[in-house]
C-alpha cells in the first residue's frame, strides 16, 4: 500500500511538472500580452510586459518591441539600448532593416526635439554608478599637497568638479514621437492598399466551334489586387492571363489544332471573412477582358506569337483565402471560375493567308471551366513597401 501511495504521488508530482508552462511559453504570452497594450495606445505597460518577456526568454523580437514602446513612450535613450541590443545579436535581415529604419526614426525624432539621444548600455536604463577604476577615491583622508605654495590644486577631472563622485545618468526623454507613432496600431486583418499575386489553373470547355480546338488545357494569371474601401472589404483587380487549349478530337479537313489565348481584364471583388480578424476569407470576383488569340500557335517573320484574333470575355470566380504572417501579408488561395468569350470580333483576311475566323472555327464563342491555386504578397502603402514597423 505504502509503495502505491508513493507511485502514486511520483506521478502526480510529474503530471503537475508537465503541465507546467515553460519560459518561452510564459515569455510569448507576455510579448502577445506587450502587444494588445500597444495596439490600446498604453505604451508604459507594454514595456514593462516587454522586459518581463525578456527577462524569461531574451528573444531579439522582444527587444525590438521594447524599443518601439519605449520610443512611443517618449524615452529614446532607452529605446535606443534596446534597439541596439537587436543589432547587436544575430537578427534576420527582416528584422535588421525594421531595427534599423526604427533607430533611424529615433534618432531624427530625438534631433527635432533638440535631444541628444545615445544607447543607455546593455540593460536599457541606468547603467549604475561609475568605474571606480576611472575616477578612484583617494583613500588618504589627508593627502600632502604636492604643491604646498598652492593651497587650491586644480581639479585634475575638470569636467567633473567632484572627483569622488560618479556623474548621475540622465535619461534621454522627451516628447511622444509627433504624427501618430509609425507603428501599425492595430491588429492584423484581412485589410490591405495593394497586392501582387500569381495563379496557376486548369481549364475545361468548348472555345470556337467543336473539334476545332481541345476542351482541356492549362494557364497561369499574373494579378493586382487594389481595396477600394477597406471598411467593406471591396476591392478592384486588374490581371493577364494566357491559357493554352490542345488539339481537337477530330482534326480531318481542319487547318489549325491548338489555341492560346492571352486575356487582359480588369474586375471587381468582396472579401466575406469570419470573425473579427479573419484568416480565412471567400471573395466572389466578376470582370471583363480583352481576348487575343492564336490559332495553332501562329508566329510572325521572326519567329514570335502572333495573338492577332480579338474577342471581349468575361471572368467569374469564387475563392477561398488563407491569410498569415505578421499583419496577414501571405495569402494562399483556392479558386473555381470561368472564362466566357464571344465571337472574334476582329482579325486578319483571308488574303493574309491566316484564314478568316470561320475558316479557323472562332466565329462562335464560348465558356471554359477553371479551378486553380494560388499565391498572393500584400502591401500596406501605396509605394509598395510594408508599413514602416510592425510588432514582432
């Protein structure tokens, strides 16, 4: 019995060690917690819950924080110290640039408001008294005067007019940052200025009259992304896309056998996203576009594609988007759509030798099935860079 009881308790003493949550856990929740008082524009306690994060785990990302909180609070000395603790480590490029624009910042900041801001040293705050190797106390209460004819020596450390005293730490603080901070105060969402993406696709359907081309193929999309109003979601896109059909099943009395189309549109889209701060959106897209195409791959003297066949065509889609990274930047998509084109409305003669649309089967229309995967990076100005700093 006494065996089991103490089995017993060995196991329960492990169950609670296990489930107790390490240093780095406690030290993220703290940052997380850092970065909600951000967001509320309580600065003060965001740094205090900044250094308890760094001293549990003193993680780079950390002390890039502190430094952004500490500059929002006004105290650039402080801020600079735990800037420079960051490129002082090994931090990635990423987070060497966003630290490096920061102290920039800083500093530019500090200047303007007449301040001579430098690093406080490696714990970002009072370094401590002096070294007294540096200006020792004469430990002779009564020390000769080597120099008996003067009776008031002069001060050997004239820029401190008392040897035996350390020189206090004065604190470089001023003024909140002016214009707002340049932090991103807010939490990541689905919300953007522009993107630049890429999609790869499938297509399945009837263009031109039957047999003359085949009904499957595939295409890649090259796309920009524009939010028009953020508060709703609705943006604008404009894209180009090239999708190539194969041979036809019949080829018997038929002059060409594949077909490429080249599309530039422009569209419309909604993101519908769950919750608040959504990773995972569905976006219901519709556009038109100008289709120039080329029959059996025709080419010109030099040897280069000829897209010159023109009809208009519309494009419908409905995706499913998962947003990540730091202020949502990365999507990956998933996409199912279709692309209409009418009739040829223009094209070269039978007298070019290239055959008028009836003779090469693109004096009807048609529609194509799509379903594809896709990337897309958003940026947050209109230059295209991200915001100048995000929390870590």
């Amino acid at each position: 019995m006494i065996r089991l009881t103490t089995l017993a308790l060995l196991l329960g003493l492990a169950g609670t060690a296990f489930a107790q949550p390490s240093q780095a856990e406690i030290a993220s929740k703290l940052n997380d917690e850092g970065k909600e008082l951000m967001y509320a524009n309580k600065y003060a306690e965001a740094s205090k819950r900044f250094q308890e994060a760094i001293a549990r785990v003193p993680e780079l990302k950390y002390f890039f924080n502190l430094c952004m909180s500490r500059f929002q609070e006004g105290k650039f000395g402080d801020a600079l110290t735990a800037c420079d603790a960051v490129t002082k480590g090994s931090p990635t490029a990423d987070l060497r640039d966003k630290t490096d624009k920061l102290i920039g910042r800083i500093n530019d900041e500090a200047k303007a408001q007449g301040i001579d801001a430098k690093p406080n040293g490696g714990g970002g705050g009072d370094p401590g008294p002096g070294d007294p190797t540096t200006n020792p106390v004469n430990p002779d209460p009564n020390p000769t005067n080597p120099n008996p004819t003067n009776p008031n020596p002069p001060n050997p450390n004239p820029t401190n007019p008392n040897p035996n005293t350390a020189q206090q730490y004065q604190p470089a603080i001023g003024r909140p940052p002016s214009g707002g901070g340049i932090f991103v105060a807010q939490r990541p969402d689905n919300k953007y200025t522009w993107t630049l993406g890429v999609d790869l696709f499938g297509v399945g359907g009837q263009i031109g009259r039957s047999d003359f081309y085949g009904n499957a193929g595939g295409g890649i999309r090259i796309k920009s992304d524009y939010l028009l109003n953020a508060a709703q979601r609705f943006g604008a896109q404009g894209y180009f896309q090239i999708s190539h059909y194969g041979k036809g099943k019949d080829q018997a009395g038929v002059s060409v056998d594949t077909l490429d189309i080249f599309d530039i549109g422009a569209a419309l889209y909604k993101h519908f996203c769950l919750g608040g701060t959504p990773r995972l959106c569905v976006t219901p897209l519709a556009g038109v576009q100008l289709a120039l195409m080329s029959p059996a791959g025709q080419m010109d003297g030099t040897g280069s594609q000829v897209f010159n066949y023109a009809a208009l065509g519309g494009r419908g889609e409905l995706s499913i988007a998962y947003a990540f990274g730091s202020r949502y930047e990365h999507v990956l998509q998933i996409m199912g759509g279709a692309n209409l084109y009418t009739k040829v409305l223009s094209g070269p003669s039978a007298d070019e030798g290239l055959g008028a649309p009836e003779m090469i089967g693109l004096d009807q229309g048609g529609i194509a099935a799509y379903f594809g995967l896709g990337y897309t990076y958003r940026f947050n100005t209109p230059l295209g860079s991200s915001p100048f700093v995000t929390l870590e």
